[in-house]
C-alpha cells in the first residue's frame, strides 16, 4: 500500500485511521513505549542522585537516553531495512526489559547503569525508524499523514503522563519499583506488537557490514538533491526554535519567584500537540500543504518578542504560538514517503530523527552557552530569528512542488 495519493483527497479521520487493527497495536505499543522511558528516566536520575548524591550524574541519565540516538543513527540504521519490522521491534522491547530489569536488580555501580542505558540506546533510533517506516504500510493516503500527527500528539501527552506517573510511583514505591514497573511496560509493548502486527520480510537483503552500509545509503540519500532538501528544512528551523526552548529555565527565573518554567514548557508542548489536531483533522491535505512554508515560518515569528521581556502569561502564549507551526511537517510528511526509495524507507525515517535529535541538542547547547554572555530573551530571539531565516532559505523545500499542487 502507498500513501503517495493526492493532495487533493478529502482529509482522513481519526476514526478511520483508528479502525485499522496493525496501526493500534502500533500506536498503544508507541505510547506505552513513551511512558515507560520517561518512568525510567526519572527514575534512574533520582536513584542516582539518592547513591551518589551528584547532580551531574543525575543529569547524565537524561543525557544517556538521547545521546545514543546520533551514534546509532550514524552507525546502525541498516539494521532498520535489514531486520524483519515486527521481530525488530519485539526485540528491542524485550532487550529493554533484561535491561531494566538489571538496573531495577540493583547489582551495578552508578557507572555500569549509565553504560547499559547508554549501549541499549544504541538500537533506539533503529527501533523507530522500523516503527515509522510501517505506517505507510498501515495507512493509505491521507490517512497516514493522519497517523503521522496523532504518533506526535501521544508522544507529548504520554510524556506528561510518564512524569506524572513516574512521581507517584517514587513516592509510593521507590525508584527501585518504578523501574519494575517500567520493566512490565517493556514487556506489555513486546506482546501488543507481536500480537497485533503481521510479520513483514526485511526490505533489503545483506549486502554489507551494517556499518559499511548505514554510511553508504546514508550518503546516498544526502545526495540526493530532493531528500537532502526535505531533511534539511525538518531539521533546521525545528531545531533553532528548541535552541530557544533550552534557555527557558533561565528566562523564567529572571521573572521572579512566582514564575514558573513549567508553565512554559507545557505552554510549548500544547502548541505543537493543537497544531498537529488542527492541522492533521480539519485541515485537508492541499491546504496543509501549501500552509506549510507559513507554518514553518510561524515557529520563529512570536521569538523576537521575548526581547521586550514579557510576563510569564504573554511568553507562554508567544511559545505556544510559536510551537503551533511545528505542524508545518505535515505538510512535509506525503513528499517525504515518496522521495524515498521503499527498500531504504527504513534508514530515510530513521535518518531524519537522527538529524533531528542531533540538531536540537546542539541549538540547545549553543543557545546555553549564549545564555552565558547574552539575556535569556535576547537568545531566545535570536534563536527565532534564526529559524525564519533558515525557512527563508529553504523555502523552496517547503512549497508544495509543481506535480503535487491541484
């Protein structure tokens, strides 16, 4: 099946893309999936903390579990095309499960459970990208772009349950028990997968070294004129705008005691999860399409504001407003599955969360090391204006192309 129909269809509804069997098995697999890592995160920085009393360690358990991400992105995603897609990620379920369940054991010093959490992350973005590359599979036309919105809706909800979650199981039974419990999630996702999705062959054969051949199509795919376009304007202007979302902490502490930068992230993270509602339900798939340079360009556009220094209530509504046009990417979304060859449709999916995870780490950092010599509000401007001149520049990627447009 292929998604690659028509702008000009009538839009999907959750209805429909809920009805298929094999995308809610994926998509409850998914969210289980996001609350058991956020548990685990949690859970493992206070234990942490609690053994060796070092914030930095405790710090060092939110790195390890996005680190790994560029690492094996560079390095492993062949495994994605190469390993048959429900036995991959039943896999990675159940390796997650021996592995929290050792950490949850209590056997290893500080050092050897960050190295675990960190050598399992390894296969993470080869996991996702396997899970990504099935939803075309799963769901036609518009109804993937659809499934596409509601995979980043539950990611920001389910994050927010794991947080909430994770704190009443630490004050109830530990991080010790969270880390159980996080250990049953492992397993409840292995058996929704293995049960609720139908085995599919790998779509490559072994040609190479995984490593030989993750650099090899890697390289193809950013050569090629098309891709490289649609990867790069996914990945930049996001990511300038997360750079600003990393000197939040700071900017809401120069607003006094009452401010609180919770109220800022969950201001940024409603934004995004409204825009892809809006945009991936009521909003048909032509119009989504040529939205989306004006979208794109709205993640930067309220930024500038913060240099008159806004109130805690204005700055929430200017990052919430910002993160609305994360949905630009559904507009994105249909030109991407076709861009890509269907045998490397795994390593494509799979490069691009790689590209995007490692940019946003890198606008983060450098936004904090700005922070150092410069206002909060003055980086998270700048930041802004940043990505609009990305989108700016990479505005013909963002139109819909000639043979797409109605």
């Amino acid at each position: 099946m292929s998604a690659t129909t028509s702008p000009t269809e009538r839009p999907a509804t959750f209805r429909s893309v809920l009805a298929v069997s094999e995308f809610r098995a994926v998509f409850a697999s998914f969210g289980v999936f996001m609350v058991g890592e956020t548990v685990k995160m949690l859970a493992l920085a206070v234990l942490l903390y609690e053994r060796t009393g070092s914030p930095l360690l405790a710090a060092l358990a939110y790195v390890v579990g996005f680190l790994p991400h560029a690492i094996g992105g560079v390095l492993l995603l062949a495994l994605a095309d190469r390993w048959r897609p429900r036995a991959l990620m039943v896999g990675y379920d159940l390796l997650r499960l021996a592995a929290v369940a050792v950490l949850a054991i209590g056997v290893l010093p500080p050092a050897g459970m960050l190295g675990l959490v960190f050598a399992v992350g390894l296969l993470a973005p080869v996991s996702t990208a396997a899970r990504n590359a099935l939803l075309p599979e799963l769901l036609t036309g518009d109804g993937y772009v659809l499934g596409r919105s509601l995979f980043t809706v539950a990611a920001g909800a389910t994050q927010v349950l794991g947080f909430a979650l994770g704190g009443l199981l630490l004050g109830l039974v530990g991080p010790y028990g969270a880390l159980w419990l996080t250990a049953v999630t492992c397993a409840l996702s292995a058996l929704l997968v293995r049960y609720g999705v139908v085995e599919r062959p790998r779509r490559t054969a072994v040609a190479a070294g995984v490593v030989r051949q993750t650099w090899r199509v890697n390289g193809l795919l950013l050569r090629d004129r098309r891709v490289r376009g649609l990867l790069l304007v996914q990945w930049l202007p996001g990511a300038l705008l997360v750079g600003a979302e990393g000197v939040i902490v700071p900017y809401a502490d120069g607003l006094g005691p009452g401010a609180s930068a919770g109220v800022l992230f969950a201001a940024s993270a409603s934004g995004m999860l409204v825009g892809d509602l809006v945009l991936g339900r009521w909003v048909g798939p032509a119009r989504r399409e040529r939205l989306a340079p004006w979208l794109a360009l709205l993640l930067g556009a309220p930024m500038p504001f913060f240099l008159a220094g806004p109130g805690l209530l204005a700055a929430a509504a200017l990052i919430g407003l910002a993160t609305f046009g994360f949905a630009f990417q559904l507009g994105l979304a249909r030109r991407f599955l076709a861009a890509v060859p269907e045998q490397r449709r795994g390593q494509a999916f799979g490069l691009l969360a790689t590209g995007l995870m490692t940019a946003q780490g890198l606008t983060a950092g450098l936004a904090g090391l700005l922070a150092e010599w410069l206002a909060p509000g003055r980086v998270m401007a700048l930041a802004g204006i940043a990505s609009m001149a990305a989108t700016l520049l990479l505005w013909r990627w963002l139109r819909p192309e000639p043979a797409d447009r109605p």
